[in-house]
C-alpha cells in the first residue's frame, strides 16, 4: 500500500499522463515440461496476489502500451500480447477505491475512477523469461494453475476468462510455436495440449487430428535413447502454421 | 453534421453523463435465405455510412451499454450482442475531431478526444427486426457485404475484423438458433454457413462434420412437397447446443 505522499504523486503523475477510465491486465501463462503456471505480482506484507497492469498513456496505441506495461511491471520483453476481453463491471475496482478512498480527496485520488480493463493474454515458456517485480511490488512469480492464491478485484474472473479463451483457442488455431523445441515428437506436442485442457487426451485422435491440420512436418530422423520404440520427430510448417493463425485450421468449413 | 447550438448541447450533455474516451460500437448481421448483410446508418445529406455507436454512461455495464445503444440508434431490441475487439488507434476518430475542431472550444467539445471503441456482434434474421434511425441519423439500412458504401472513421475495419470473429467462430462455436426455423433441412444449414463463408461447402462433409458436433436432433418426418427427394428434417438439441456455446464443439480437445 502506498503512503499519503506517494499516493499524491502517482496520482498527480497519472491525471496529468494517462488516460482515465481504462486500465490494462495482462494474463501471461507459462509452460514448460507438463506444467502450467501463471505470472503474479505481490505487494510485501500483503496477502492477495494481482495480475500484471497499468494504464495507457494518453496518445499511446493499446498494443503498445500491454507491451510497456508487461515489460516495467515483471521485466517480460518481446512476448507476444492477445487482447481478448474488457471488463467493465461498474464496481469491479471497488477495492482500490476503499483502499484509498481517506487518503486524497475524490477529485485529485485516481483511483476513486472506475476503470473498465482490457484484458490481454500470453503463452510462454517459464524457462526461457526472467520475471522481476517492478517498484510497486514486491514478488513477482509463476504460481501453479491448480492452487492459485487468493486474487484482488476480478482478477481472478480475467483470469478464468483467459484460460477459457486459451482452452477454445485450442479448437481453432495454431498453438505452441514458441513453446516447443525446434523438433519435438507427437507425445511431447500432446503433453502441451494435455496441461492446457488439465486432461488426458488420446494419442490415436489426437495424432490424427494434429496431422489433418497441416501444420507439422515430419522429419525422416526418430529420437532416439529412449527406453520405448524411437518415436518421429515434427517440426512447425510456418507457412500453413501462420495463415492457420489467420484463418484458422484448414478443415474447417 | 450538428449545429454549433446542437453541438453544444450535446457535448454539455456528454461530459454530464457519459465516460470520456470509451465508445461502443456494433455490427449487426443480418441473414435471410442466403443473403448476408450489415446495419448501416446515414446522416441526410452525407455519403458515408457508419455503425450503430455510442458512449457508456458512468456508471452504467458495458453490456447493458452495448444493449441500450443498439436500440437507441436503430430500434434493435433484445438482440444477443457479443463483444469481440477493442480499437484503439490513437487517431481513430480523427475525422469526428476534424469536422467539429473549429466549432467548439477544446475543453467544450467532446468530440476533440480520443475514443477507444469497444466492438459487439450480433447475427440476426433480417425479416425479424424492423430497424429505424434514431434523430441523428436520416437512414438506418440494410447494406450488402459484397457492395459496402463508403464507412466513416475505422468502420471498415471494425466490420471486417466483426467478419473474420463470426467466420473463425463457425469453427469452434454452434451458430443459427436464432435464424433457423424450428425445424430445418441440412441443405438449408448449409446455406447459412455458405452464406456467411461467402464459399460452396461439400455437402457430404458439411453434413458428416455437423453431425458429428452433437447439436442436431433428426426427425422422424420428413419436408415435402419439393421436386426432390424428400430431405429429412433437423433441430437444435438445445442442451448440447448450449454446452457447446460455452465450451466449445464436442470433437474438439
């Protein structure tokens, strides 16, 4: 929480450069070896957990500001952003007001506004980022999906609403370039999608499926070392891989 | 184009009640026996069209917005509007700026700001509603897709991106509740999806792939009084057909 001093002057600083009334959050999910996780940040000595967010300079386009944003709150770089809803319950920042309503009067405490929020999410590998909590925050980590702690405002609905939209996605686009390595077998592909859904999946449809989108080609090398048969290696067809990004899955209508 | 009398009374009004910066916009399909087209509204006088928009008020949900907008301008009510897209481009409403820069002082006029414009979608049968301009507009029309006029501000783009959400949406979400009749024939499905495709289907696999969603109960009767071979008659199983609107098409993951 902030002190009265420093709340006046992010407040001064934030009338005077931003935009009022909308916010951005991002939802960044990481993968890697059969786990999924996502990014919070968390204020020492408190309890509740937040996403990523901050609000849009007053010239700025949005798509630049979820990446500013991203990147001064947890240090991500270069992550590729999709916004996928806004969230405008009238009462939903109803905790920040609280939380600062006796500190500043009304007219010069931003946080008394209500801010609808657009939503953004990412998938990447936890390995490969290097998160770091800003000034604001005091921790900043990949918790597991599965035991999630306790979130502030709705950011636990903008979560859910990520993974869902992630889920679906699932059905109509591409999914896993910058997860995998270059070269990967099918089990290790299935192993994505299984951690996604939380589910097992069969790997006689899903082969089937994965090879009538068109989007893998089979190399002639096996990996090889393993205690089972040597399994094929794919790769991404990047061509098919981005017009199904696109369009969506060939085989669709 | 207002009068400064009208301009001003209006901005007066605006910055009484309505959030700066944020506006709805809406995209209304319409479809009927192979016919896709878009709710367009005319200023007398002028030669581009525009979508049905608006400003939130300050307190109002966004939902509830989309809703109240959508009648106000065109007289569309309980229509199912989804949200599909923020437009963000700092210079989107540079042409509202432009036409009423000189007319009003800077901190008077409300159309000198920038607008982000939250985007919903909707898909109705066009012989069902009756639209009707609001006191703004003189013409609230059905336009063809194929033989779009010319669009104000980034309506273009918001009616395109609007498009690609509903045909990539074909593939992952059921579609037609509320276009078909009780009671329709594969061929007759088909034409809808054709339509909104804007592309031939084989018939073989629409009907093959459609079944093998689970959102289809067959009748026993059959539709006669063609010149063909009587097709047989299909409708919704609303229970699955639901299911699938939240989670997505059996026979996906």
């Amino acid at each position: 929480m902030l002190t009265k001093k420093e709340l006046k002057e992010y407040c001064d600083d934030a009338r005077e450069n931003y935009l009022p009334h909308i916010s951005i959050d991002c939802v960044v999910f990481g993968f890697h070896e059969g786990l999924l996780k996502v990014l919070l940040l968390k204020v020492a000595n408190e309890d509740e957990w937040y996403l990523p967010g901050g609000f849009l300079f007053k010239k700025e386009p949005i798509e630049m500001a979820a990446d500013r944003i991203l990147k001064e709150r947890t240090g991500l770089d270069e992550i590729f952003l999709q916004q996928f809803h806004v969230f405008g319950d009238p009462d939903r920042s109803k905790q920040h007001f609280e939380m600062y309503n006796d500190m500043l009067p009304n007219d010069e405490n931003w946080f008394v506004n209500r801010f609808l929020t657009i939503g953004y999410y990412a998938l990447v590998d936890f390995c490969d980022v290097n998160p770091a909590p800003d000034v604001f925050s005091a921790t900043c980590s990949w918790c597991d999906l599965n035991d999630l702690p306790k979130l502030k405002l709705d950011h636990g609905l903008i979560l859910k609403t990520a993974l869902d939209t992630l889920r679906l996605q699932l059905n109509y686009q591409p999914i896993g370039y910058n997860l995998m390595q270059k070269e990967f077998t099918m089990p290790e592909l299935q192993k994505l999608y299984e951690t996604i859904l939380d589910k097992k999946l069969d790997r006689r449809n899903f082969q089937r499926r994965m090879l009538g989108f068109g989007i893998l080609n089979k190399s002639e090398k096996l990996r090889k070392g393993g205690a089972h048969k040597a399994p094929y290696l794919y790769s991404f067809d990047l061509e098919n891989y981005q017009a199904a990004l696109t369009e969506g899955f060939k085989g669709g209508w």
